[in-house]
C-alpha cells in the first residue's frame, strides 16, 4: 500500500493502525500519543501548545479509510442517499 501521508502518524511517521484525535485536534497512532504523556510531556507534539486533557477519541473515520486503502478498495462505502 503506497501510504497516504494522511495516513501516517505525525510522531512516528507509520502508517496508523489505531489513530486517535487529541486535544489539539491533531490525529495520532494511540501507542505513540500515549507514550508521548507517559514520558511526562503536556504539549502537544505538533503545535507546542499546552493541552487542555490527555483524553483520546478514536478517529474511526481514518481508521475506516486506512483499512480500506490496504484492502485496495478505491472508497470507503457511501452513506445511504437521504430520501
């Protein structure tokens, strides 16, 4: 799979297997972010910002799209046409 840079953690710069969203608002691979709090750092990675919470929310969107992009799929599938 030719890798979407989309698709690449920011800290890393791997391919996401289970990307979050952070407080900044940035997505990260879930390993990498939290390794990043575990080492004592409360920036964040990408703005040098202070954040707000350690708090994560999976990014199934990107996580849909990655998967997709490795079963050589050209789409993640369309939500249903409002009627």
């Amino acid at each position: 799979m030719s890798a979407n840079e989309n698709f690449l953690c920011p800290i890393t710069q791997s391919v996401m297997e289970d990307p979050v969203i952070g407080s900044d608002g940035i997505t990260y691979e879930r390993t990498a972010i939290e390794a990043w709090f575990a080492s004592g750092k409360h920036i964040s990675p990408m703005t040098r910002q202070p954040m707000s919470s350690h708090s994560l929310v999976p990014n199934y969107a990107l996580k849909a799209m990655i998967a997709a992009a490795a079963s050589g799929s050209s789409s993640v599938a369309a939500a249903p046409a409002a009627a």
